[in-house]
C-alpha cells in the first residue's frame, strides 16, 4: 500500500490554501502602492487605490441587482477604464466577464447574449448602434440589464440606450465591499467567443487559476519589471488582452488605454507616458515601423514589444531594431489564454544576420514557464513527432493555461482535449532543440490582423445570394492584414453576378474584416464524391499553406 503519512492530519485548510486568482494581485497592489498610477486615459489619471475601490463598488452593485456566482456580465468596450475595472469588479461578484469583440455585426452579438446568458451589458456610446440591434435579435426572453460606459474622450456617434449610466451604477455600490475569494480556483472567471470551423462561435470558459497563471506567465516571459508602463494597442475584448489587465496589476503597473490604434497616437503615448511594453497582432508593429519618420522621434528609452499570429519577417525584425524595440514572438489560441508558447531568444542569436535571427524567431517556440508542456504529436495515434524541423504534426497544449473548456458543448470539449491534450488545430514540426514551428492550419480560419475568421461563416452568407451555386473562401496573404478572405464562386445557370454586387451583399450580413476582398468566379475543384479542395484554391489564391497542402 502507498504510504500516507505525509497526508495523515495535514488537512488544507483556509490558513493553508487559498483559490489561485487575479483578483488577489489588485488587492495586494492597492495595499502596497495606493498612491501609484495605475490608470491613463485622457485627462484622467487614477491610482491603484482608486482603481481597487472602483472595483469593489462595481462588485457591491452588481451583487445588489441580483448578479452573482455564474451569472454573465458582458461587456462591450474599447480599452477604457471601465475595461480594466470590468476584470476585475465583476468576478469579485461571483460573476463571469464577457467581453465582446467591438468589430462584430449584430446577429454574431445576439448570438452571444444568449448563448451566454448574459444578464447585464456594459455598453460604450460608440457601440450603442450596433448592441442595439443585437439586443433586438436576441430569441432569449429574460431581460438583459443595459449600462451606458460614456468616455470624455469619445467625441463621435452614439445615443444611450441603457436603463442607467455606468457611473451610477457604481454609485449603488459600496467601495469597502467585501470580495470574496472564489469558492474554488477552478470557477469560471471569463467567458470569450472564438471563431470555429462553423458559423456560430464556440464559447471558451477560463478558470481563475489559469487567467493567474497565464498573467504571472507574462511577467516571466519579458522579465517585466515593477511599476511598467503598458500601452494598450491589444484589445482586452480579444483572450481578455492576453491576460494582461490582470499583470499590470500584479507588477503595479500603468495602463495607459488607447481607443483606437493609429501609428501616431501609439508614438505620442509612448514618448509622453514612457511606454516600455506593448503587444499586437503582427499589423499593429508593422504600422508602427512604416510610420512617417517624423513620428518616430524623440523615444530614447527602452521599449519592450510583444508580437502574435504571423511570425514577424525579417523587414519588421530590422524595421523594430531601428525604432530601438525589442521584439518577442509568442502564439497560442483563446482556448489557452492567448500567448501559451514563445520563442525565447538567445544572447548567440545576437550576433547572426538578420535573415537568419528572421528565421529562428519566426518559430513559436516552447512553452510559457506556468504551463505544463507545448509539443507536436501525431493526432491519430498521440505520439511525438520526430524533432527533426520536417515531419509534421499537430500542436498540443496541456496544463494550467488551457480553458475549462466550450461551454454548452460537451462534444467539442471532448474533442479538443482527446489524449489529454489540446488540440490546437495548427500543423507543425519541432525542431532538435524543443521549438516548434506552424506550417499549416488544419482548420480552415483566416487570420485577419489578429482576428479570426470563420470562413465557414462567409461562405454561409455567399450561399444566401440567388445567384451562388457554390463559394468556398481561403486566406489570400495581404501586406497590410496578414491574411483577407478570398470568395471562389461558382454562378448558378443564367445568373450573372460582379464581385462588387457580392461583396456589397457580404457587407449586409457580415462584420466589415470578415467580406471578402477578392472574389474569382469560375467552377470550383471538387472529389469524386463533390466535396470542395481548398487547397487547389489556396494555392490560387497564394496561401501561406499551399506549398504544404
């Protein structure tokens, strides 16, 4: 028999354990630095003092209308200071934050009110037209409680459309609130929608302990240092901004939000508030390093970027060397928090040209220090691939930064972790020295300057035109976005159609990056038994993976 003396009268206890959360890293900040800056926006600056209190209010408020343990609170924001409160004052209540991708169309939003159940929304003025049709789409019944988030600096459309405005509902909440820890590490903390191979997105459920984990992952990873300056260019609506809300608050940082990301604003902020550490999709970099030059002067301190999706080439590697930024490349998915892997740079590669530093960097690495192990496996019979750079396999995840998992969705949770793996979905081989390298998608998503696109979804919308026999869409390489969508077309007999007519049609029902940029009529590639091959159109269309199709 095993021997148990090591759990005889050790019981867990709360003087012992206690639930793994972000939340604990803004209230021990707030005791340590009450006075420091913790948020820039505009005019405002708020202190961590400020910040914990605003929270706490929120918590109060939303517990005395009724919110609590599981309930949804979703979100529609920019990256203002709402935001930040809303990861925090709303699992303070118990509740579960949803934040909604800004740039989506309404029925996509009304799908996710009530596939998630959202009781409240929180609202910003620039989205009101937008939330407003959703919550009419919605087919859920019980009633969602709307809350203006107005911003000073938001100048631009937008009507109120809510029962109240955010600033009187914290006003009904008690800024000594008393939070309580959750129940267990393993409640949900956020709830964030991701793009499948179907039209409707999959609800990805995340745990306190991995949001922690993933957020402590990220100072450990940059070797961010106490009191950094973080410029908000990722949008929190996307894997809560890579955890990030919750790791300025553990580094007692500055968040510095941004509505919206332009070359100049970001240079501005950063020469003004000393900006040492930004993320973003490979678009928001490569903005920044083909800037007007007069935009680029006067930043003589150290800055700290971090890049995601597309591997960075070797312009934007030179371009960020230049601007005197130092560039870190990580991937992941929704399903494991954002950023789970990276590619650690070592001093040797220094001294390499920048072709080949391109090429090593351009690799997604090993994985983070808080998660248990990324690899490339065979999916059928869940072996290791060879770690020889050339036979291909799929990219695994497993531990503590992975999601509860697809809420309402039994089966695809299943599927994604069979073998007691996450199944990523991204081909790729791993090289003698741990690093793994994507050479294909295995789903067919489109990813379009960080977001992705269901392509599934689009072609959904071209079968619904009176004159589209067949449509099948693929990622067409854009300079700009990474990847656009591309619409093969097939016209039913007699019909005639231009592009600019489907494109315009695509544009009713769809958010704008998800229409198409390129649309090519002719028949489509087809098997024996009529299926689609996507990958002869991938290689039309000049696709990243066509080499390997």
């Amino acid at each position: 028999m095993p021997n148990h003396t090591f759990s005889q009268d050790l019981p867990r206890t709360e003087a012992n354990f206690a639930a793994f959360t972000p939340l604990s890293f803004l209230e021990r900040t707030a005791l340590v630095y009450p006075d420091r800056l913790a948020v820039v926006h505009g005019t405002l600056r708020q202190t961590w003092a400020q910040t914990y209190a605003r929270c706490r209010q929120l918590a109060s408020a939303l517990q005395r209308r009724g919110i609590g343990q599981g309930d949804t609170v979703a979100v529609m924001l920019p990256n203002t200071p709402p935001m930040v409160e809303a990861h925090f004052g709303i699992p303070m209540a118990g509740a579960v934050l949803n934040a909604l991708n800004t740039r989506l169309d309404a029925e996509a939003l009304a799908f996710m009110l009530d596939h998630g159940e959202a009781r409240v929304v929180i609202v910003d003025r620039e989205f009101s037209g937008v939330m407003s049709r959703a919550l009419a789409l919605r087919t859920r019944t019980e009633p969602v409680l709307v809350v203006d988030a107005d911003d000073a600096v938001y100048t631009g459309p937008g009507e109120p459309i809510g029962a109240l405005a955010y600033e009187a509902l914290l006003a009904e909440g008690d800024a000594a609130f008393a939070w309580q820890l959750p129940e267990d590490e393993w409640d949900a903390i956020s709830l964030n929608y991701t793009s499948g191979t179907t039209g409707n997105p999959k609800g990805v459920v995340y745990h306190h302990r991995g949001a922690a984990m993933n957020a402590v992952s990220n100072i450990l990873e940059w070797d961010m240092p106490k009191h950094a300056v973080y410029l908000w260019t990722l949008p929190m609506f996307h894997c809560n901004g890579w955890c990030f809300p919750w790791t300025v608050a553990a580094r007692a940082g500055v968040n510095v939000c941004l509505r919206k990301v332009e070359p100049k604003a970001v240079f501005d902020a950063i020469r003004e508030h000393k900006v040492s550490h930004y993320c973003g999709a490979p678009i928001v970099h490569a903005g920044l390093v083909n800037a007007p030059d007069e935009l680029k002067q006067g930043i003589g301190h150290p800055v700290k970027a971090m890049v995601a999706g597309a591997a960075p080439p070797a312009a934007m590697i030179e371009g960020m060397e230049r601007l005197g930024f130092d560039l870190t490349h990580v991937y992941g998915l929704t399903e494991v928090y954002g950023p789970a892997a990276v590619c650690v740079q070592h001093d040797a590669w220094d001294s390499l040209d920048v072709g080949e530093r391109a090429r090593l960097n351009a690799r997604q690495g090993v994985n983070y220090h808080l998660q248990r192990g990324v690899t490339v496996m065979d999916p059928l019979t869940m072996q290791p691939v060879p770690a020889d750079g050339e036979t291909m396999g799929e990219i695994m995840f497993r531990g503590n930064i992975a999601m509860k998992g697809y809420l309402k969705n039994p089966r695809a949770t299943q599927e994604a972790f069979a073998g007691g793996w996450f199944h990523s979905g991204d081909l790729a081989v791993q090289y003698p020295d741990g690093y793994v390298k994507i050479k294909d998608r295995s789903k067919d998503i489109i990813i379009s300057g960080g977001e992705n696109i269901s392509s599934i979804e689009v072609e959904d919308v071209l079968y619904r035109h009176p004159a589209v026999l067949a449509a099948a869409v693929v990622a067409k390489p854009d300079e700009k976005w990474g990847e656009t969508p591309c619409a093969f077309v097939e016209t039913k007999a007699g019909a005639t159609v231009t592009p600019e007519e489907l494109i315009a049609h695509c544009r009713q029902h769809l958010a704008g990056f998800k229409v198409p940029r390129a649309v090519v009529f002719g028949e489509l590639p087809k098997t024996s038994t009529g299926k689609i091959q996507k990958f002869e159109l991938r290689k039309k269309a000049g696709s990243k993976g066509a080499i390997d199709a």
